[in-house]
C-alpha cells in the first residue's frame, strides 16, 4: 500500500497546485459565515477492510472546488481500497459509468454527502428512505447533519466497514397528498414538510387536525411540520422549540400566524396529522419537502403527514453530543 499512499500524496499535491495556479485558495468555500478549511496534505487514509464487491455513493456540493476536489481525493482512494465509488456528478471527465444514479440504491453499503446540511438532505432525498447510511462532510458553514471534517472522515469510513461506528436511528415524516378522495402524491421527509404561500397570495387558512382532534383553524403565511433533526432548521427561524434528535415527538410551527395567540405545538409521532386548505379559490399554496420546492397545493387538499415506517440511519462520531452542537454553531446558552 506504499505506492498507493504515495499516489494519493500526490494527488493531494496536484489539487493544491491546480488551485494555485486558478488564483484560489486550495480550501476555499463559500458560506455566510467562515468558510469551511481543510488541508489536503494532512488527510490520512486507512487500509480498509470491507466485504468483496463493495460500492458507496458521494453526493456533493457541486458549485464549489474545494468539494469537487474533496470528492476526487475520496473516489481515488476507495478505488485503491477495491470499492466501487459513484458519483452524484462527473469530477474526473468523461467517466459515465460512474455516476450515481437510482439503480444503485439497493447495492450501496453507504452513502458519502460532502458539503453542507443542503447536500446531506439531496443525499436523504435520494435514498427515498432506504436503509442505507449517510455519512456527512461538512464543507459548508453551519453542519447539524454532517458531523465529519475531511480530515475525521476516512477513519470514520474505516470504523462504519468495521462496525465500530454508532448508527442513530431518526425519525422521518410521511406524507400524502389527497385531492379529491385520492392520494396523488407521496413524499419523506428528514428535516420538515413546508405549506408556504405563493407569491400572489393572500394568507392560507387551514384546518388542522390530530387524528379525529381539531387543533385549529389558522391563517398565516405558512405552517412548518418538522422532526427532531428538523427542529433547528427552519423551524427554529419561525420561534419553534429545538428537540432533542431522540425525542418522540413532531413540532407544529406557524410562519407570521395572524393571531396573538397562537403558538408552536409539540405532537406525539404515532398520531397523524391533517392539514386541509380550506375553500378560497384566491388561495395560492405551495409545499416544500426538506426545502425543495415539490408541488402546488389546492383548495382543499389534504395533507396527511404521520410517522414514516422507515428510519434514517445517521452515522455519528463517538463523541457526539447534541448539546455541544448547539453551543458550538448557534452560540446555545451564551449571554455575551
């Protein structure tokens, strides 16, 4: 394996040269705070023990070098290891054999997301909730859901081929979208499902119910049902609760609610929720998933958004801690 590290040294040389040579710095991202760094010349790669005919996917942040340039370094090393890599896009030029595509699902042993939490849920959105894990590299600013830096990667990826690396199972959401009597839609969500209004609309009034239990009927610019691993995202921009990742529940959030009184609720996961645009041919709604923008709504329409009977398998390091997470990216508990 001599050759093989030195092959790699020198792949991580001509990254950092090319980078020189654009006028760039060799780990610059772009981000709305400190730009994610990393040093391709202190990445340690492992010898890995994995199975015969292994194959792991990458997806990553397409407009950025530095993450194009991370996945080439990963791709080259799994080759060397016997690992069949695919790639959400094309880094080397002209290899189409190896572009990840929907085919290889059932054969992944794992999935890689090199960027921010953006490319983890196009990751999540790709497996459509199949039992595959995600491992994320954070190449971005914030990072909830990826939990690796370059440089912790590789032995990460060792570890999850060993089995050494802890899984956590998260909640996800269902959704079905009935029209008329019938389901003509169906999505998953990891982070949240969106009702927002469209840009020509007035405020979306909605009936909203748990199970056979009106909970309210509410105008406002838009309703937010979010997991656990969704409470600190947009959810919490819109004054919901953060929980923790472990917690049995759903949070049921309101953007700009026209009423003093209304407030986010916190929802046990077995029971289903429904939503339905009331009568208003004025109304326009459209619904985001995980924060793609997916469907037009209706008046009348009904969304039924319960307990996915799938869950996501998020791959975490041996020292995670929720809480230090927050402390660390959203200053959780500071007073200065």
């Amino acid at each position: 394996m001599a050759k093989k590290s030195a092959n790699l040294s020198a792949l991580s040389k001509n990254l950092s040269l090319d980078q020189r040579k654009k006028g760039t710095p060799p780990t610059a991202v772009s981000g709305w705070q400190s730009p994610r760094t990393y040093d391709p010349k202190k990445i340690k790669f492992p010898n890995l023990n994995v199975p015969t005919k292994s194959t792991v996917g990458i997806i990553y942040r397409t407009n950025t070098g530095a993450a194009r340039d991370l996945t080439l370094l990963f791709s080259k090393w799994l080759g060397q290891q016997k690992i069949k890599a695919f790639l959400s896009e094309d880094v080397a030029g002209g290899n189409k054999t190896s572009l990840l595509n929907d085919t290889h699902r059932p054969s992944l042993s794992l999935l890689i997301a090199i960027g921010g939490d953006g490319t983890y849920l196009r990751a999540a959105r790709f497996l459509e909730g199949h039992k595959i894990p995600i491992l994320g590299i954070n190449m971005g600013s914030l990072g909830f859901l990826t939990a690796f830096s370059p440089e912790t990667a590789p032995q990460a990826i060792a570890d999850h081929f060993a089995k050494k690396l802890k899984i956590q199972n998260r909640a996800m959401l269902k959704l079905q979208v009935i029209r008329k009597q019938k389901i003509v839609a169906e999505f998953v969500a990891l982070n949240d499902i969106v009702v927002e209004r469209g840009s020509h609309s007035q405020l979306i009034e909605t009936s909203i119910s748990l199970s056979e239990n009106i909970i309210s009927r509410t105008k406002a610019d838009g309703f937010i049902i979010a997991t656990p691993t969704g409470s600190t995202a947009y959810n919490l921009a819109a004054g919901g609760p953060i929980l923790h990742p472990e917690t049995p529940a759903f949070i049921l959030s309101f953007v700009a609610p026209h009423s003093l009184t209304t407030r986010p609720i916190i929802l046990p996961q077995e029971e289903s929720i429904l939503l339905r645009l009331n009568e208003d041919r004025r109304q326009q709604a459209k619904l985001i998933i995980d924060g793609e923008s997916l469907l037009e709504l209706k008046e009348n329409d009904i969304l039924k958004i319960s307990k996915s009977e799938r869950a996501h398998q998020f791959l975490q390091p041996s020292d995670y801690d929720f809480f230090r997470l927050l402390r660390t990216k959203l200053k959780f508990g500071e007073r200065d």
